[in-house]
C-alpha cells in the first residue's frame, strides 16, 4: 500500500509523483497523462480538488479551481494561439460571468459579460482592438445584434 512521498507508473503510461495516502493520490503531486498533459494539483482520494494547473498536450492552460477533476470555480484558461478566457466555470465549461480576450493583450478586443454552456449568453460588452465599446446579444446559436454602445 502506498503512503507519504512517491511516484507510481501505470501500464497506460500515465505517471503520478507526490503524496499518497492508503494508495490514493492524496495531497501535493503531479500526474502526467499517457497524452502529455501535466496536472500539478492537490489530489484528494485520486481527484484534483482545489487549485490547480494543467498544461495541455496541445499547449493550451488552465489555471484554477477544480472540484471533482472538472474545472469549477474561477479560472484562466489560455488557448495556445494567445486567446484566453478568466472568470468563473461549471463542470468544465466557461459559466458565469467572465471576460474573453481574442488575443494575448489585456487591452485588445475582448468580451465581457454572462457566458453560459461554454458560450456567450445574454447581452455582453465587446471591445474592439481601439478600445470602442459595443452592445453585442448572443443567443445559442452566436451573436445576434451588435450596436454601438455608449459606456452607460
């Protein structure tokens, strides 16, 4: 039975070093997946629980709170292409209000607002790459309108 510190190799190919507690991942470790990517987290009973950080295979990131090894709370998550999204989300996916950037700079396009499924829901806020603010209503099909949008 494993406890305290080690590192464990399944035939799979995926690899766990960190705590053990009555042969579960329990406590600091990283796994990494038969895939490539690499979860440093806090394991509870062979679930992340709590922060973590996960490089995907394909460069993407995530940076946040898990629960039950699904994305749930706030987080960052980065695409590989500079695009990334922070604010809250929901059995893995963007829910809650949250601010998506279409690049890697702050102060480029972005959009702000209730994201729902994954998606963008309701009436957001878009900033275009100068800073110029508009209206834009999203339904579950993609954005519907798009009006200029004074600040008030």
């Amino acid at each position: 039975m494993r406890n305290g510190d080690g590192k464990y190799t399944w035939s799979s190919g995926e690899v766990y070093s960190g705590k053990w507690e009555d042969d579960s991942m329990s406590g600091e470790g990283i796994l990494t997946a038969a895939d490539g990517t690499v979860y440093t987290a806090t394991f509870t009973d062979n679930h992340i629980e709590g922060e973590a950080t996960i490089k995907y295979s394909n460069n993407d990131e995530y940076t946040g709170e898990i629960k039950n090894n699904l994305k749930s709370g706030t987080g960052v998550y980065v695409w590989e292409n500079g695009e990334f999204y922070t604010g809250n989300w929901s059995n893995d996916v963007m829910s809650g209000e949250g601010i998506y950037y279409y690049s890697s700079n702050t102060e480029g396009s972005r959009l702000i607002g209730e994201f729902k499924n994954g998606k963008p829901s309701g009436v957001l806020v878009y900033y275009d790459e100068t800073g110029t603010p508009y209206l834009t209503t999203w339904n579950s099909t993609g954005c519907v309108s798009v009006e200029e949008y004074d600040g008030r």
